[in-house]
C-alpha cells in the first residue's frame, strides 16, 4: 500500500500538463474511493459507537458476524 504514495506521485509528476495533471489524480483519486468503498463495504468494517443511535449491543453484532461469516472467508 505505501508503494501506491511512491506510484501515484511518479506518474503525477510524469504528466507535463497541468490541466492533465489535474485529471490524473482526479482519476486516481476515483480509483481509490472505489477501490477502498467497495473493499471496506461489508458489515464486518460497520463503525460502532455508544454515542451514535444505532448502536448495536455485543450479542447483535456477534449474531451479524455469525450470519455474515462466510463472506468473510471469501
């Protein structure tokens, strides 16, 4: 994941133009929103806290996994 840092600032600078420059992180940045949206998209990276309203007890979310732990294996 760090070469991505090292990657992406190469190719930015590679590009000479600068109204093009600015279309390849818009695109890179894209990429990564939904590389990342779509990764982390699952119930088992569902943000939990006490002081949010739908907060869902420890037997909730031990049943959530147990319901859902096959796409974990995948």
């Amino acid at each position: 994941m760090f070469c991505y840092v090292y990657i992406w600032s190469v190719i930015i600078k590679s590009v000479a133009l600068k109204k093009l420059r600015y279309v390849t992180l818009g695109c890179l940045f894209a990429y990564s929103v939904l590389r990342f949206g779509l990764k982390y998209n699952t119930v088992f990276y569902r943000y939990d806290n006490i002081l949010l309203f739908n907060y869902e007890d420890e037997a909730q979310r031990r049943g959530t996994f147990n319901r859902y732990k096959n796409l974990f294996d995948k």
